[in-house]
C-alpha cells in the first residue's frame, strides 16, 4: 500500500471474476451442459431404456461399489500412512514420501499392465494367491485393486499437510490429563483430521469413478462382471451411439455430484461440530 492507495496484485473484483466465469464455463460447464443436451434428445423411455440395461446397471453396481470400497480403503490405509511419514523418522522416508506420488505420474495404461503383470496367475502376487483360490486378474477384485492404487497419493497428500500443523503438544497435554493414546487420538487428533480425511476421500471416489485407462486391463471386462462404466460409454462411442453414451454419462455426472454433495455436507457438519468455519 502506498499513499492511501490499495495495490492488488491481481485486477479488481469484478474483472477477476469475469475471468474465472470464462474459464470455468468453457473448461467445466459447456460440456457438461453438452452432455445433458445431447442426452435430452432422446424420448424418455429411449433414455431410460439407455441407462437401466442390465448390463449398464451391472456396470454401475461394479464402479460405484468398488469406487466407494477403494475409498475408504485408501482413507484408513492413507491416514496410517500420513501418521508413519510424519510422526515418524526410519531408513527410506523420504523414498516411500516419493513414492506416495507415483500413480500421479504414472501413465495409468503404465499402471494396469504393471499390476496385470503382478496379480495375474503368472505374476510375482498372483502366482501366491491362485494356489490358494483368490484371484485377483481379470475380475472385480483387480477393479478394486487398480482403484486403490490410483487413489492412495489423494488421501495421504490431503491428511499429511494437517498432521504436520498439528502439534505433538495437544496430544501430550491430553496425556498429562489422564487421557490414554487411544482417547487422544479419538478426541483431540481425529477431530482435527476429519475434514482432510473426508476430502481425500471424495477426491479418491472421484478419481475411481472415472479411471479407465489402469482398469481395462486388470479388469478382464467381462460383461455383467467386470465391466466398468466408463468402458461402456467408450464402446456406445465406438458404435456410434452417441446419445446412448452421453445418456450413460448423464447418470454419473448425477450420482458423482450427489456422493460429493453428501461429502461437502458432512465436512460442514463436522466444521460446525467443532466450531470452525468451512
């Protein structure tokens, strides 16, 4: 500030905000809004005909489910593994804290032949587990597997930066007060970490609803058992169903907006709860 004069450093209010409707428009809303407009070309009973086939429902239960499963698979295994890299010092952090962000530079293509590669019958994992009947390639089970994979680093990137802020003094004051670890971390660390940990959470689910590139080839794509959602938009694309694939992509957009809006609605309650504002 000089001589009685606001400096910003970006343009004022209403310029700014301009820009962020632009960008946001033609970036977010446009296609978006080209999806339900092509979809809105069909009748009704076309539509509904489109997103209720039992092949597309089976796509549904198998995306939403494992994508809901990895999610709260990654957030227990990520806040551990936040706790671990903060908390803790031992040969090779620094190895495991870079390779936390491996599946963000990893091609996914790169990622599914590589866990193909590792859990199929022939595979490192996979050769282990068959003897045993668990199979892991070429099913559901490695639709979860490639889930957890791509949404692991959303979880621990989230939690980690709020469990450096959080000083180990809280926890030691609850200590002296009679609390034991369990009760600490319950009523003093927990609180705090929520609403990080139920961002990584959404960010994980949303990530997993829409992969596909690491899917396709663990999943085996069988129809009515391993087939994902978004293979079936690419396949009605191939065909030339254009509006059968955007009809399909109409009901993600809808249930993926519902799970983050339940998801935005618990992290207010929890601000609220504790007395924080979101």
């Amino acid at each position: 500030m000089s001589g009685g004069v606001n400096k910003r450093v970006l343009p004022g209010f209403g310029l700014s905000l301009g820009f962020t409707l632009v960008y946001l428009s033609l970036i977010v809303l446009i296609p978006l809004s080209a999806v339900f407009l092509k979809s809105s070309a069909m009748t009704s009973g076309e539509f509904w005909n489109a997103v209720t086939a039992p092949r597309v429902v089976a796509s549904y239960q198998l995306t939403f489910g494992a994508s809901l499963l990895a999610a709260c698979i990654n957030s227990v295994f990520g806040l551990l593994l936040a706790w671990g890299l903060t908390r803790y010092t031992f040969p090779g952090r620094k190895l495991v804290d870079a390779l936390i962000d491996l599946p963000f530079a990893l091609p996914t293509a790169v990622a599914g032949i590589a866990l193909t590669a590792i859990y199929a019958k022939n595979g490192w994992i996979g050769s282990l587990l068959d003897p045993l009947g668990i199979k892991i390639a070429f099913g559901p089970a490695g639709v979860l597997v490639a889930l957890i994979f791509i949404g692991l680093p959303f979880v621990v990137r989230t939690v980690q930066p709020v469990l450096e802020d959080l000083e180990a003094e809280f926890e030691e004051v609850a200590a002296s007060l009679g609390a034991n670890r369990w009760q600490s971390f319950q009523r003093v660390v927990f609180p705090t970490l929520l609403p990080a940990l139920l961002t990584g959470f959404a960010l994980a689910f949303a990530r997993a609803v829409g992969e596909y590139g690491s899917v396709i080839f663990i999943a085996g794509n069988i129809p009515m058992v391993s087939e994902i959602t978004p293979l079936i938009i690419i396949t009605k694309l191939e065909q030339f169903d254009y509006r059968g694939a955007t009809a399909i992509a109409a009901v993600m957009l809808v249930i993926s907006f519902i799970m983050l809006l339940i998801m935005n609605a618990l992290q207010a309650w929890n601000a609220r709860r504790f007395g924080r504002a979101v």
